[in-house]
C-alpha cells in the first residue's frame, strides 16, 4: 500500500476520472489536501474523485482480453477465458500473490479509500455549503468509502485501516487490521451515518443514492452475518430490515424490467431495477466488457479485438432448470449472431448492438446493484432471522422466477428454502461479480453436475481442481508485501 499512499501526498483531483461526466459543469484549480478553497465547485471536485476507482469491479487488467471481473467469475468455476494466459491457475487454483488482476483490486479500492479520506477532511471547511449539503455530501463519501473496504475484506481478509489522509512518509508503514474491526470500526459506522442524510431513493447520473446506501448496507449485513465474522441472528435481523425497505419499492421506484433484453438497452441505464451501476458513455470511459465476453475472433463485430476473455462453462450453463427463459437465446447467453453460429453461450448482458454493429464504444453500465439481488438478500436473510420465509420472501422468490418462466415454488422448510434463493443467486446475477462473495460468506458451491451443495473446502470444480483453506482469500500483492514490511501474507501464499 505504500505506493498509493506516496501517490496521496501529491494527491491532485482530476476531474475527469469521475463516474459520470455530468457531475460537474466546471473544471475548478489543481487541488491538494492543503489546499484553501471555498468555492461549491471546488467542494464538488473534492466529491466527485472518490467516485474515480468504482470501476474496480470491472475495468481492463491482466493483459490481452482481461477484466478485474474476470477474476472472481475464473475463481467460480463457472467460467474460462480463452484469451486470458493465467486463467488457468485461477481455474486451477495455482494461484499466488503476483497474478493478474489481484493488484488492480487492491490499488484501486486504496486508491479510492485515499480520496475518500480527503474528501471527509476537506468538505466540512466549505462554508459554501449549507448543513444539508454538507450532509449529502459526506453521506456519498462514507457510502463509498465503505464500499471500497468491503471489497478488501471480502478478498483480502485483514488489510490495513487508514481512516485519516496521510501527510507523512513516517506514518506510510500500516499493519493489517482484523476483518470484524474494519466492519465494527469504518464500514458499517460509515453507512449507518450515511443512511441519516436525505439522499433521494434514486439519482439519475449513477451517484450514490438512498437506494444504494440501503442495498449495501444489506450486503454488508448479510455477509458479516456469515464467514468469516458469523455475527448471526442479529446481523440477518439488520440486513432484512434494510432490504425490505427497497423491496417494498419494487414496484415504484425500482421496477424489474418486463424483458430481459431491456437490461441491454442504453437508455435504460440508471432506471427500472438498476439501483447502482458504474457509468459508462460513449465519449469519457467505454464499456471495456463488450468486447471481454465476445468470441474469440469471431468475426461478428466492429471490434479489432473479439476477445473471448470471459465464457461461461456449458456444466454451468447445462445446470439451469429446464425452460428457464435466462438460457434461452440472446436473454443472458447467445449462440449466434446474423446467422453465424458461434459453437458455444457467450454472455450477452453486455452486447451494445450499436457498439458491436458500428462505433466499438460501448455505453452500457455495469450493475453493482439492482432490484432482483436486494430481493433475494431479503429472502435469505429474513428466512434466516425468522426461521423459517415468510410471505413476502416466497413472493419475491416467485417473482424473480416467473420472469424466467420457472413455476412458482411451493411450501418449502426453512433449509429448503435457503438452497432455492441460492440457486436464483446463480442464475439470475450470473457473471455480475457476486457468485464468488456468495461461496465465500456461506462456504458453500453449487455442484454444477450434481446440482447440489458442497461444502466450499474440499469442492472439486469442473476443472478438477479441489478448495482449500487457503481459497477463502486471495494473496496480498507481492508488490505490497515487498514495500511495506509489517504486512504479512495469507496463509498458503
């Protein structure tokens, strides 16, 4: 970490890295975390950096083809990348702290943490700013805060805790932090305060909005419910409180999207059940997964490069349910295109028509959060906070499945229950960077070719590798470890 927090001391704001181009309408003077401003603008160039590093949940890295969400879906099991050169040691868990993409996670979620920082220091100096501004403002950048460490704890375990810019090399040096600290001390204390503010439930340029705080928050519940923390009951309690108050929204503010399809739609970005997406457009920052999941050189594209960096498994693929309608043709997969048959399923959640036709730039978003994931974060955790589903959790369940043309679920105990949530998980938010965490927080996978659950340590995935302790984490960067001596590595790397 000892690169990025030298990068932080001659922190500069560039206001073009932001999510959304619309932001701002001026580009104020260089700032620093010296600097004395007090324009709106320059408050709003200190808001608009931390937004810089959300694409870490997918942006180019590892070479050739490569995507940081590659990384997560090769570790799966239920994907491969034919481009990528290292994606058979995810495959094969060999694995170790100087592979791809590892770093790329671990520099722009610090990165992102760093300008957060700052940004809570500098905001409240702005006498510009009314209370109220000064609440929506600190409440986006604790939001995002939160997010950026609850993506390190997920894949690293304990990482270091930085809450205050650094202003002296003296202080680079930062041991690791335990896991249920970072939680107790800096993520949830971060979204429970941005939860007081009067954020609008959504925010039509992909800011943080009320929406996304709630769907976090949820998250953050409900995998501090499970492994490696097991806070249990409670945490299920507080996770089902904050999802239940979007749920109840699913048929105003967040709709589900009659078609599939619409997902793909340009001018559905930011609307119906996207509730947090990173932002892409045509002129400032492109979809760099557009051309990841097409085939490799298939010919089908305006793209030089047709990667084939990212295709799901046919176990997986083979392993919905009979008539799912998410298999069929060009819903989430395709096999062919004008008439060329492709000779497997290409993930098709990102297939810009008129990127792939015309002009190369796609302009979809990436969904961090929509509708049908809070949905089922509802149902698996009020199922476990009551003991057995309720109502409204069978409802929302049946919901998602009638959308897939799957008949609705009959009166299921309380375990049987959990598995069919978890099962919609796997389908319906495949290949969006959640499979993964899922495994991870309940130690358990879902046997493609059993159709079963094993427990995580000891699964042998398609590819004949088998689960270990060691996979519950991926390894510090050796770059880090290298820089900076009091961090140790995880174990087995």
């Amino acid at each position: 970490m000892k690169r990025y927090i030298k990068y932080l001391l001659s922190f500069v704001i560039v206001t073009g890295a932001v999510s959304c181009n619309e932001f701002l309408e001026e580009n104020p003077n260089t700032l620093t975390t010296q600097a004395n401003v007090t324009s709106i603008e320059a408050a709003r160039a200190f808001l608009a950096s931390i937004y810089g590093n959300v694409n870490l949940v997918a942006v180019g890295s590892g070479g050739w083809g490569g995507n940081t969400l590659s990384l997560l879906e090769f570790m799966s099991g239920k994907a491969d990348g034919v481009a990528q050169t290292e994606a058979f040691r995810f495959n094969q868990l060999t694995h170790d702290s100087q592979a791809f993409y590892i770093d790329t996670y671990w520099q722009s979620a610090y990165q992102g943490i760093l300008r957060c920082n700052v940004a809570l220091k500098q905001i409240p100096g702005f006498s510009v700013l009314n209370e109220t501004q000064k609440a929506e403002f600190l409440a986006e950048v604790r939001a995002l805060r939160a997010f950026y460490y609850f993506y390190l704890v997920r894949m690293f375990g304990d990482v270091p805790m930085v809450t205050e810019p650094i202003t002296s090399l003296n202080d680079v040096n930062t041991p690791r932090t335990p896991v249920k600290q970072i939680y107790d001390q800096v993520i949830i204390p971060d979204l429970l305060e941005a939860e007081k503010a009067p954020l609008p439930w959504r925010r039509p340029n992909g800011e943080v909005s009320r929406g996304f705080v709630k769907a976090l928050l949820a998250d953050v519940y409900l995998t501090y419910a499970g492994f490696p923390v097991n806070a249990g009951q409670s945490a299920y309690v507080e996770s089902a409180k904050r999802s239940k108050e979007l749920v109840d929204l699913r048929t105003s503010t967040f709709p589900l999207f009659k078609e599939y399809r619409e997902m793909i739609l340009p001018s559905n970005k930011n609307t119906g059940e996207f509730i947090f997406q990173v932002q892409f457009d045509k002129v400032n920052r492109n979809n760099p997964l557009t051309p990841v999941v097409l085939p490799t050189f298939a010919g089908i594209s305006r793209y030089a490069n047709e990667f084939g960096g990212l295709v799901p498994r046919v176990e997986f693929i083979r392993s919905f349910e009979p008539n799912d309608k998410r298999v069929a043709e060009k819903q989430y997969f395709f096999t062919e295109y004008n008439g060329k048959q492709l000779g497997g399923h290409y993930i098709y959640k990102w297939f810009d028509k008129v990127a792939v036709d015309s002009d190369t730039r796609s302009e979809l978003n990436f969904s961090i959060y929509r509708m049908p994931d809070v949905m089922l974060m509802y149902a698996e955790a009020s199922n476990r906070a009551e003991g057995s589903p309720n109502q409204l959790a069978k409802d929302v369940v049946n919901e998602i499945r009638a959308r897939a043309t799957l008949a609705p679920i009959g009166n299921l105990n309380s375990e049987a229950f959990e598995r069919e949530v978890w099962n919609q998980r796997y389908f319906e938010l495949s290949f969006e960077g959640k499979i993964w965490f899922d495994m991870v927080r309940t130690r358990k996978v879902r046997n493609d070719i059993t159709k079963q659950y094993d427990d995580f340590i000891g699964h042998r995935n398609v590819f004949g590798a088998t689960f270990q302790e060691r996979n519950l984490l991926f390894p510090i960067p050796l770059r880090e470890i290298q820089t900076n001596p009091i961090l140790t590595q995880n174990t087995g790397f």
